[in-house]
C-alpha cells in the first residue's frame, strides 16, 4: 500500500512513519499541498493523505480518478476543503473525526488567557528585565458569560472548561444536544450577552461568514472572540472593522480565512501581501497562533493511528465509521445506514 502524503510537516513525518512501519503502510511525503498543480505527484500511488489547506476540489478529483487513485485519507477532522460531491462514485474519503478535542479546547483556553492577562506582552517584557506592570491589567474570567457555537466534541470540553473557572455559560448550535445540560440560546440572544464568543462549529454553507459586518453590530461592546475553528467563519474585514471601533476588545485567531497561502510556512524576513493579516496581527489586543491547536504529541499519535486504520479497513473493503460521503447523516436512504460502504 503506498499512500503520498501531501503537505507532510517534520512532526507528521515522524508520526506516519512510526505508523507506517506499524502496519505495512509505505508513505512518501511532499511538502507540497496537494492542488492542481501538484497532482501528477500522486501518480503510481494507491491513495493520497491530505490535510486543512490542501486544495481537493473536482480538477484535482478528476485527476487523482485517472491516476487509478481511489482513496483520499483526510488526517483531520475538518473537510471543507475537498468536493465530496464530486467524489461520489469515484474516490472513497476518509478523515480522522477526532484526535484530541482536549487539544483544541485547551488550546482555546491558553489564548483567552493569554489574552486577558496579557501573558504575551509579559513575557516580551520580563525577557528585557523590564518588570513594570502598566498596561497588563487584565479582568477575572469568573462570573463572565461565554457564549459557545458549536456544541460537539470541543466546544462540549470548552465549556466544561470554563464552568471549571467559574463562568456563565450559553450557547447555540444548529443541531442542539438533547441529552446535554447546555443552557441554549438563540444566537442573536448569544451575540447580545456573552463577554466572550467561542466559535466550535465546522465551516458550512449555514456558518460562513457567521461573524460578519451585521453581527459585529449585535455583540456586546468589548466582546473578545475566539476562533479555534475554520477561518472563514469569520469575514477578516468585518472583524478588523469592529476591533478599530473598540466594538471588539480584543481577538484571538488559531485559524484565518486565507490561511492557506501562510501559515505552516515561515515568512520571517519576507513581506507579508495579506494586509488584513498584517494589520490583525499588529493589534495589540489581537493574538495569532498559526492553526496550532491540534498541536501535541496525543492528537498526532491518535491522527496517524487512525489514518492508518481508515487505510487498512479501504484496502481490506471494510465498512468504516470514518468514511465522509455528501449523503451521509442526512438523506434517508443512506447506504452507510445499511452498514455497507458509501458506493
Ligand atoms: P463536532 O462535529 O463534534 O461538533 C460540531 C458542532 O457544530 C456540532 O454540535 C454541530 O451540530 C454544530 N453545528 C453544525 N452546524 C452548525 C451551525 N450552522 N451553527 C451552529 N452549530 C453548528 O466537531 P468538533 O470535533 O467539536 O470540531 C469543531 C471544529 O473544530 C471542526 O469543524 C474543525 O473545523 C475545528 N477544528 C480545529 C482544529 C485546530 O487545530 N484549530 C482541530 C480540529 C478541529
């Protein structure tokens, strides 16, 4: 089984190598992203492993078809990068549902601390034995409201979380949890109230842009925003807009709508073309981390283990739970109901 890894990082290498030897499973890895352009690197091979900024849309699909091609393993949760239409009847998808909520949700939590408190700024200063306090002041998490989008895996851990730091917490979700003790709100009710926004939902047609130039206008003034989530969830303009009218009090981003062309990459020592990522980022009250919240050694280990077995139950034609099809969860003739693979 040979499998081309696209966009592979030092740390993926590591972990899929380890895997790969596990099972038998030989990986090349590109440094490339996978896109029009690079496709023909995936010739000869029996599958693809994506990632978040890999661009799998119907050319590339096309492509990978007639390179003999028929299974993509996404080595995330996420998927709004890959035509699943276009896919049906074609390639088999995969991803890996969830290798560490914790992960992510403390990740969300460093930032707003980080935020609050002003560790960022401390630790720039401290290291210049510059020890004054002015300017640092932050304010107590407890008794503030959070108002959590997206109430799955991570947002669940994030809110519990934060009940941990004694916060009021609301929330909103398409598909609310019947089973949970969530206190959900409309979302206009949640924009209106929380002193902190927390964005945990996928990017979707429906959560597009959910944060926009109107909703900027409903949140309380001061309001910090999270958004461990997709970049594009968030309109850039709308929200650099609302932190230079003081509306947003600060922001603190692990993803951004045209993340792919930067992050993952070192631009130190180049001039940065994105503007509003340029200008975000020399906000004093903006905090960027580049999609790095999925970032310790459990979640790689659990992403290569599960890539892995993803891989093993196509090539052995096994049903698998991971297996992403557009039809699945919402049609009712679903063949994955019927415990058979998705075509
Ligand atoms: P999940 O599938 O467990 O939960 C997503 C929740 O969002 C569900 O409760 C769903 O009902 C809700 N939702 C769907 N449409 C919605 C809408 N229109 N409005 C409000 N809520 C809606 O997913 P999980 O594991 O909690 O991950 C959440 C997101 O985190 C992923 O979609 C992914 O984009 C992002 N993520 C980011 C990572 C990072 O490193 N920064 C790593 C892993 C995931």
């Amino acid at each position: 089984m040979r499998i081309a890894v696209f966009d592979a990082k030092d740390y993926d290498i590591q972990s899929f190598s380890a895997c790969g030897e596990k099972y038998g499973i030989e990986f090349k890895f590109y440094e490339t992203k996978l896109n029009e352009d690079t496709v023909n690197l995936a010739n000869g091979f029996d599958g693809v492993c994506v990632f978040v900024n890999d661009d799998v849309n119907a050319a590339v699909i096309d492509k990978l078809y007639a390179a003999g091609i028929r299974v993509i393993a996404l080595r995330c949760a996420g998927y709004n990068n890959v035509a699943l239409e276009h896919c049906f009847g074609k390639i088999h998808v995969f991803h890996v549902p969830a290798y560490s909520p914790y992960a992510v949700a403390e990740h969300t939590m460093a930032l707003l601390l980080t935020s609050v408190r002003r560790i960022h700024k401390a630790y720039n200063r401290t290291k210049e034995f510059n020890f004054s306090l002015s300017g640092l002041t932050g304010f107590d998490l407890h008794g503030k409201t959070v108002g959590v989008i997206g109430t799955g895996k991570i947002g669940c851990i994030f809110m519990d979380i934060c009940k941990g730091f004694g916060m009021e917490v609301i929330a909103y979700d398409k598909f609310p949890r019947k089973d949970a003790n969530i206190n959900y709100v409309s979302i206009d009710e949640l924009f209106g109230r929380s002193d902190i926004i927390s964005l945990h939902c996928p990017l979707t047609e429906d959560t597009f842009h959910i944060i926009n130039s109107d909703t900027v206008s409903k949140l309380k003034k001061g309001v910090i925003v999270l958004n461990t989530s997709r970049g594009a969830l968030i309109d850039s303009e709308a929200l650099l807009d609302g932190i230079k009218r003081r509306q947003i009090g600060a922001a603190c981003l692990d993803v951004y709508e045209e993340e792919a062309d930067v992050f993952f990459q070192d631009f130190s020592g180049h001039i940065v073309e994105d503007d509003i990522l340029a200008r975000l980022i020399s906000m004093p009250n903006v905090i960027v981390t580049s999609h790095q919240a999925f970032l310790t050694d459990e979640a790689l280990n659990n992403i290569a283990e599960t890539t892995a077995q993803n891989l093993l139950a196509f090539f052995d034609d096994k049903m698998c739970a991971n297996e992403l099809c557009y039809r699945c969860g919402n049609v009712e003739e679903c063949k994955k109901k019927r415990s058979a693979r998705c075509f």
